[in-house]
C-alpha cells in the first residue's frame, strides 16, 4: 500500500486529542457528494489528533495533513457543514477513497528511424 498525506484544510485550533480544520471545498464534495460548493474554509471538520500526518504535524494557520492509511479504516469524526456551528458525526473514508497514486510508466525514447526518407521542402 502506497503511504502518503491528503491535505484537508486549515488548522483552526488543537486540543490534547483534537484537531478542528477549516475545510478546502474539494474536500467536502468527498464527504458530501453533490453538495453544492461553498468557499473553502465555510465547513468545519473536528477530528482525532491521531489521524494528523506524522511527518507534519498540525499547526494552527497552516494546512493540515492527514494521513491516508488512517482514512482508509473509516474513521469517525464530526462535520459542521454550514459553519453555523452545528456538528454531526461523519465518516472519514471517502477522503481517502480513489487516492492511489498511478504508476507512470517510463516515456518510451522515440527511435531515431531512417530519417534519410523525411524531406522538408519540395522533393527533388
């Protein structure tokens, strides 16, 4: 399994276990397909400290990472969607879904071929 971190949003605030982010829109049409879009930063998403990124950890006023592996076992979390301050309990997975890296393939080198049959120009 390819390990890396999705960046989520805007660390708004850290607690001894958890982490309140201020969401990128891309990220909330994952957790709530067909939603219409907001302004990034509109939704509030509170969340176990343990899921953050080990190699970045949060930090208020910059972009949280999460880790990819830790979205994967579905975890819980809670979503005030309007920013209004109503919270409600959501799942994480889907911010992990369909985020395999592709494996991209080497060019391939173009031959030089028999260049002798190219002509430029009028053929003579």
């Amino acid at each position: 399994m390819n390990t890396f971190d999705i960046a989520v949003g805007k660390c708004e605030a850290i607690d001894k276990s958890t982490v309140t982010i201020r969401l990128d829109s891309a990220i909330v049409s994952r957790l709530v397909p067909g939603h219409p879009w907001r302004t990034s930063g509109t939704s509030v998403l509170r969340l176990d400290i343990r899921l953050c990124s080990e190699s970045r950890p949060p930090e208020i006023g910059r972009e949280l990472f999460l880790q990819r592996e830790a979205l994967l076992r579905n975890p819980r979390a809670s979503l005030d969607l309007l920013g209004d301050g109503q919270f409600a309990p959501i799942r994480l997975r889907a911010i992990g879904d369909n985020t395999d890296p592709e494996v991209m393939q080497p060019a391939a080198k173009a031959g030089r071929g028999d260049r002798s049959r190219v002509r430029w120009g009028k053929e003579g």
